[in-house]
C-alpha cells in the first residue's frame, strides 16, 4: 500500500504539472478512498502547500480580489495584445455586438479596425469614448450606476436596456473560469450584467489570458458548458485544454 509521505509527493506533482486536480481523479489514480485524499489535501493546505476548493485542489489561491481596471491593464499585456487580435477575426462586417467591462476587451476593442461597420453595445465608458471616435462604428453606451474599479456601469438601468435587443456576438472578459464551478466576476453587479447580456446575444465569446483558469471571482456568471468560444493564450495546461473541448466548447489558444 502508498505510504502518506507517497501519496503527499504524488499530489504535489500532479499540482505542479496540471496546476489543479479533482479528488475523485486521485482517488482512482491511487486506489485510495475520497475520505483518504481529502484528509490529505487539508493537511497539505493546513503546511500552505495548496489551496482546497469544492471536490478538488489547486497550487494558487482561487479566490480573485476586485482590482481596478488601470491595475489589470499592467499583466500580461502581450497575452491580451494576442487574444485581442484572434478576437478581432471573429467579427464580421455590419456586425452588431456587445463588449463587456475589463482590461482584455479593453484591448480587444483597441484592436477594432477603424474600417469596421459594426454596432457596439457596451458597459465601459472608457471602450465606449474609444470606439465612438471610428466613423463607422455606432456606440450604444448603457446606462446605470459607475463603478470606479472598473470603469463600467451596473444595475437596473443598464439591464433593461437588453430587454429589447439582440447582438450576434458578446465578447465577454471574466476574472475566474473554473472547470467545475463555472465563469466569474469579482463584482456581483457585473456578474448579473454579464448573463444579462449573455441571454441578448447568439454567442458567447471569453476573452481570457491562462492566469484565469482554476480562479473563482465573487459572483458566478455561468456555467461554463454555456459558453461557445474561450480564447486564451498558450499558457493554458494541456490538461485544462483538453477538459474544455471534450465539452464542446471552441477554444483558441494564441
């Protein structure tokens, strides 16, 4: 039979290689009870080795706190650059789409050629002062309650309005994808705004560098078999990769 001190080392290195694992996974890999690994990850957590989530582990916090936008902007600045222009292939002309709130979609609406006819719904006062300067692109800026993090607006006002339309195409940038849990938001006000936004348009697209996988933000979005297209940069496990397309969700990773 594994010894404690095997089975701890085994943990250990399948975190370090896929960056989370599933109790149930180890379980089986190691012909051990569930009870017995769960014991195992609270004494693991307990030395700071990891960080224990339902049904499963992960080798960093999971939690996200609610930076500010001009914050985010700073990380991984290249990955965003290379996500805002694989993006920027997905829209078609006289297109009508919303563009969330955050620092990814910021990008991805820098990248817009200035040619492009397109409708723009959009909860970012920065992307919407941006975008309104191309001749071709119509800005509808919602309304509602300015968060000062984000630069976006939130509530009542800013929902109502998607009573009444619908876009071809949300692109969407969040703060944690977790395989199990599902897509979130640091803020629970844009966390409802985003499935919100999500019920008016016929696709959903993520916007997401890799530091986004495995992390969980205040307020769930979604599940994430309810998402059509994930791009990401190449920073992504394999074993994360694989977990996604086996649900049918398109990703692509630059």
């Amino acid at each position: 039979m594994i010894s404690i001190a095997e089975r701890h080392k085994y943990i250990l290195e399948s975190l370090n290689k896929k960056g989370f694992i599933k109790i149930n996974d180890i379980a089986k890999e190691l012909d051990v009870t569930r009870v017995t690994i769960r014991k195992d990850l609270k004494f693991l957590e307990e030395k700071g080795l990891l960080y224990r989530t339902h049904g499963s582990a992960s080798s960093i916090n999971p939690l996200t706190p609610d930076m500010a936008v001009n914050e985010k902007e700073k990380i991984k600045k290249d990955e965003k650059k290379r996500i805002a222009l694989a993006a920027c292939n997905l829209i078609e002309e006289n297109d009508s789409i919303i563009i969330a709130s955050g620092s990814t979609v910021h990008t991805f609406a820098e990248c817009i050629p200035p040619s492009s006819h397109l409708t723009v719904v959009t909860a970012s006062l920065k992307i919407a002062m941006m975008l309104n300067e191309l001749p071709d692109v119509e800005v509808y800026q919602l309304g509602g309650i300015v968060r000062k993090n984000s630069f976006s607006v939130v509530g009542d006002y800013a929902t109502s309005f998607f009573n009444t339309i619908t876009c071809s195409k949300l692109f969407l940038g969040v703060d944690g994808i977790d395989l199990e849990y599902g897509i979130t938001n640091s803020n629970m006000g844009e966390a409802q705004l985003n499935r919100i936004m999500m019920d008016a348009s016929l696709r959903t697209i993520i916007l997401a560098d890799s530091s986004k996988f495995g992390k969980r933000g205040f307020g769930k979005i979604c599940n994430l078999e309810q998402i059509d297209v994930i791009i990401t940069d190449s920073g992504i496990s394999d074993s994360i990769a694989r977990s996604i397309e086996e649900m049918g969700i398109e990703l692509i990773i630059v």
